[in-house]
C-alpha cells in the first residue's frame, strides 16, 4: 500500500517591475525588517510636499509610509487616494510617494487628475535612492516605518486601509500581511518550486544513471490515489500500469499487443535478447556498453501527483492523455480470445470460506506466506498474477463478492503457487484452464509504425 502527502502550489498575479536587482524583501538595504532605517537623502524632482525634509522629520511625527507607484498602475492610483485620505484625517502619519518615471510624465498625469490634498504627504519622481534600497518586483508596494525609524514591514496595497493605520500609529503591525517578492523570478526560465508547494504535478524526465529503477504506485485500501512514481523503467511500464488501474506492475506480455517497427526501445535486453542483438545496438562494444546505451535512449521516469484522492479505476483518465502525446502512442484496449484460468466457487463448500471479520485491508505475498485480510477474490487474484510468474490471466466467475480473510504458510520453505492453490481448493475456490475472451492492451507507435 502506498501513502501520499497532500501537496500544495499557490500562483499569485502581481504587476511586475524589471530591473531592480535580486534577492528578498525581507532584506532592505542589508538590513532585515527590524532595523533602523538608515538615513536616506530624499531627492527630486519633487511633486508636492516640503524640499527640504528628511526621513527621519517624516517618521518621527508618528510614523511613515514609504510607497511605490507607477501612473500607469491602476491599483497605485486608487492607493494614492486613500493615503490622500487617510493621512487628512491622521495628520502624524507621513506619506513619501516615489516613483520611478520621469517628472514630465507624472506632471501630465496631475494635470488631469488633480494633486493630492493632504499637507502630509510627499511625491518624487526620477527616484532610484528609495527603489535600490527597496528592491521590490510588483507595485502597490509599501515599506512601514514606525517613529523610532524602525523598518516594521513591507506589504502590498491591500493593507493601506484605515483599521491598520490606526493600530500602525499605536505602534501594531503585528496583523500586517508581509509582502515577499522574488526578485530572481523569471517567466522565460523553467519554474523551480519547493517539491512542498505543488497540488498537481504530471512529467517525463530521460534515464537518470543516478538513482535506481523502480515503481511507487498502487491504490490506498479505499482503492484510491494521489500520486504515482515510476523511475527509470521502459515505455510500456507507464502505460500497463494505466491499463491494469495500477493493480499490476509485473508485465504480462500475453495480454500486450505491440505495433511498432521499433519494438526494441519496449523491450528490455534481458527479456529478448535475439532481439536486442539484431538492433541497432549491436555496434561492435562489449555487451553492458551496448546495454547501458540502450537504458540511456529508451529508459524514462514519471511521476504523476493529483490534488485529491482519485479512484485508481480512473488511472488511464489521468495518464494516457499525457503518456499519449509525449511518446506519440496511441493506446487501446480489445477482446482477444485466449488460454485463461476461469475460476469458480463450489457452493457446496459455502461454510469453508473464510470470511473476513473487519480486519483491516492487507494482502501481501511473502518469501515463504502469504497473508490476506478482508480482500476480495478479484484481489487476490491480482496480487497472485502480480507476485507469481504464472502469466495465464484469470477470470473469475464465482460471483463471489465478499471479502476473505486467510493466511497460507509454506511447509516446503518458499511458497509456490500450486500451495496457494491447494489452499484455495480446500475453500471451494478452483481453476480450470480454457479459452475465453479476454481484454488486453494494444499499443501503436506512431512514430514508428509497421511497413504493410
């Protein structure tokens, strides 16, 4: 059984600023939110507001706002607006408002919507002082200075309203929302996020000679899943696991149906190898050379990582469509009429089952046991055509849909299937070899397609 985490990813849209350098805000200058502010020259062109002031005037009359804006930032005008407001009716707060676009530019945008009103606020442009020690990436943006001259947050637009004005004056902001931009982001670079922060995930990566081989997959005892990991396995792993709604790992290739003129880059060496030595890949190196280049062409990994639990009956929902356009595989199921073991219950031997009590799901298959808690009997099926070598699918007709609870041991040392087989005959559950439709899974390779 697998378990998974809950995965999250959050994708914010921020109006963006280029050019100002790298690294956090919660860093200003060197100093982090908590130090003192150290004493920048406020410079022109000045807008509005007295020349001659400095920071430490502006913050030690009860407190500072230091903002960023744009004209051409919608939410930056209707900020501007409100600070008008608020430092009218909150005349110790002190407002610098600094932008970086030229002084004719910001004038022509007074000229049509009129100057703020309030005797406590300043407006610069041409400003690079306040935006190099400020580095920030999207606007509104705010740096809170309380009177001491203490850097106390930075945050975005949201928080300029008159509830935390007030307790900001008190000397609280400790329920501001604290602004964090990520200065080195870059929307033409691949997105690297903390494996922590993703909700849905689903890639393809080329053989890694770094790691092992394997598969992480399987439902939960509610038959469901969030997350599936294959790494370093051939193509056709991805897509048998789809097709068996990940109740099987262990290829059966009886029921795997392959059109291709490149059948080897589905085929592992070990299992053809006639096959592996008429490709390609007979190029005169010694056997593990060749064999190690045909991992690097033809091995993959993929992972798959869904919001939610989903019923791993759903698997091919998720996977194919994906599976399907990077490996240019179309793939499909039939009915093929072949040798099966059809399995029935005698009903005579009703009272030998050994119906589960409410144990907790489990079936696993061990060196020498195999034990089984409230599993029904298309489950156990599965787990013996998945963890014995038998490759004659069943089909099972007992119509049976209880669940069963037993545990075989072996007398012999390691278990075989003829032992657990015995075992189930004396439950009334038995197996007869005959032909019967079955459905299997067919692959077309697109790419390269059989020569008619």
């Amino acid at each position: 059984m697998m378990s998974n985490k809950l995965f999250k990813i959050i994708t914010i849209s921020v109006l963006a600023i280029a050019g100002f350098g790298t690294g956090l805000i919660q860093t200003v200058n060197g100093q982090e939110i908590g130090d003192k502010l150290p004493d920048l020259k406020i410079k022109g062109p000045f807008i509005m507001g007295n020349e001659k002031s400095t920071v430490a005037d502006l913050y030690q009359k009860g407190g500072l706002i230091i903002n960023f804006w744009a004209t051409w930032c919608s939410p930056c005008l209707k900020e501007q607006k409100r600070l008008d407001s608020l430092t009218q009716i909150y005349p110790d707060l002190s407002v610098l408002s600094v932008t970086y676009e030229d002084i004719s530019g910001v004038k022509a945008h007074f000229a049509r919507a009129g100057l703020p009103k309030s005797k406590s606020m300043i407006i610069t442009t041409n400003d690079t002082i306040f935006h190099n020690a400020f580095k920030h990436r999207a606007i509104p943006h705010n740096i809170w200075i309380d009177k001491a001259g203490i850097i106390k947050a930075s945050t975005g637009g949201d928080e300029i309203n008159e509830k935390n004005i007030k307790e900001f004056l008190k000397g609280n902001t400790s329920k501001l929302h604290i602004k964090k931009d990520r200065l080195d982001f870059s929307f033409t670079k691949t997105y690297h996020v903390p494996d922590s922060m993703i909700l849905f995930r689903s890639y393809i990566t080329g053989y890694n000679e770094e790691i092992t081989s394997g598969v992480n997959f399987g439902p939960d005892e509610n038959g469901e899943f969030k997350r599936l990991f294959a790494w370093n396995r051939p193509i056709i792993q991805f897509f048998w696991l789809a097709f068996t709604k990940q109740k099987n790992s262990r290829m059966n290739w009886k029921l795997i149906e392959l059109d291709s003129s490149d059948s080897i880059r589905f085929i592992q060496t070990y299992f053809n190898r006639p096959l592996f030595e008429r490709s390609k890949y007979t190029n005169g190196d010694d056997l593990v050379t060749r064999e190690r280049k045909w991992d690097y062409d033809n091995l993959y990994c993929y992972e798959l990582i869904l919001p939610k639990n989903i019923p791993a009956s759903k698997s091919s929902e998720y996977m194919l469509p994906d599976l399907e356009k990077f490996f240019n595989i179309k793939a499909s199921t039939r009915k093929k009429k072949m040798m099966t073991n059809v399995v029935s219950l005698d009903k005579s031997k009703l009272s030998k089952l050994p119906v589960a009590k409410g144990e907790k799901p489990f079936i696993d298959k061990f060196y020498d046991s195999l034990i089984v808690k409230s599993t029904s009997i298309d489950d156990i099926l599965d787990c013996l055509m998945e963890r014995f070598t038998d490759d004659t699918p069943y089909v099972n007709k007992t119509g049976y849909n209880g669940l069963l609870s037993f545990e075989i041991k072996s007398e012999k040392g390691k278990l075989t299937l003829e032992e657990v087989w015995a075992k189930l005959n004396g439950f009334g559950i038995k197996k007869v070899e005959k032909k019967h439709l079955y459905e299997i899974l067919v692959l077309k390779d697109l790419s390269h397609p059989n020569k008619i």
